[in-house]
C-alpha cells in the first residue's frame, strides 16, 4: 500500500477508462469543508443545495467529465437504519450526484450480515487501482492507501457487487 493525497486519487478517477466504483460503510463522517453545511442542515431538516453548488461543482463536474466519456460511476452505502442525522444529511445531497450520472444505491446494514466486507470504504478504478479512505474514529479522513495487489482488487470488487446486487436504487430508498 501506498498513502496518497485527494488529489492523487481524483486524477486516478479523471483517468478512468470504464468504470469507477465507490463503497461507502460508515454511518458518520466528519469531512471539515462540508461542517457549515451539515450544521445548517441538523437546524433545518433540509439542505440547500443551491447555496451548496458551487462546494460541490468541482465533484459535479469531475463526474460528469467521466460520463460523458462514456465512463460508469457507481456508489453504494451501507447503512444503519433507523439512519443517523449524518446519511439523512447524505440523502438529502445525492440527487445532484445522480444528476450528474452517479448510480447510487443503499443497502440497510441488517441486510449485509453474511456479506463479506473490506474494513474500509474505497474506490476502485478500471477493476486495477483500490484507494482505500481510512477514518478515524471521529469520522475525519486518517489517510488515503492505493494498491494496485490483483487479490485486493477482486476481494474489493467482489464486496462492491454483492452490496449492489441487494442494494435499493437512491429513487427507490428513502431512510428511515
């Protein structure tokens, strides 16, 4: 494994050829630039996705750029339920993403007790490079590990589709 920056891993993403798959296992994040939004979002019960856009245009633009390349992008969240405030504030944020050609699914985490599952969210791009996000405990990126290991990679995409197979579609799913 190799520690690498966000920015590592998103000209990793820019220079996917087919596929990029994500897999997300936490119930919580504590990502610093999104705090305001998430505070805003615990007094109001919505989110302001306009007054958000321009936070998020640079991810909206990098996903977009992928598909119109042809490139599929698919995430899929393994959640608690009842869910926390955390993936109800996630929810409330992911038509834009679907909007700029993310499918995203959600897998209640009852659902995914026989399933196996790598100890940490990653990325995956082309079915060659992993880049696992691990987290401290308080949510926060700890540090970014990419490896290239073809058993790693076939464990992880195994893990990927197994929860996309059970997962519920984002216009299907509403967290309870």
């Amino acid at each position: 494994m190799r520690l690498i920056t966000t920015e590592e891993r998103d000209e990793l993403l820019r220079a996917c050829r087919r596929e990029a798959i994500h897999l997300e296992l936490r119930d919580s994040y504590a990502i610093a630039s999104e705090a305001a939004q998430f505070a805003a979002f615990l007094t109001s019960g919505r989110r302001d996705l306009d007054a958000e856009a321009p936070r998020r245009r640079y991810w909206m633009e990098l996903v977009g750029g992928l598909r119109q390349r042809g490139c599929r992008v698919r995430r899929a969240r393994v959640v608690s339920e009842p869910v926390t405030d955390y993936i109800r504030y996630e929810w409330a944020g992911t038509g834009p993403n679907v909007e700029a050609g993310e499918e995203v699914r959600w897998l209640p985490r009852r659902l995914a007790s026989t399933m196996a599952l790598p100890g940490n969210d990653f990325w995956m791009v082309d079915d060659a490079t992993l880049v696992f996000t691990v987290f401290s405990g308080g949510g926060a990126v700890a540090e970014r590990q990419m490896t290239t290991d073809a058993a790693a990679v076939r464990f992880c995409r195994s893990a990927f589709e197994t929860v996309w197979s059970a997962a519920t579609p984002h216009s299907e799913y509403t967290p309870s």
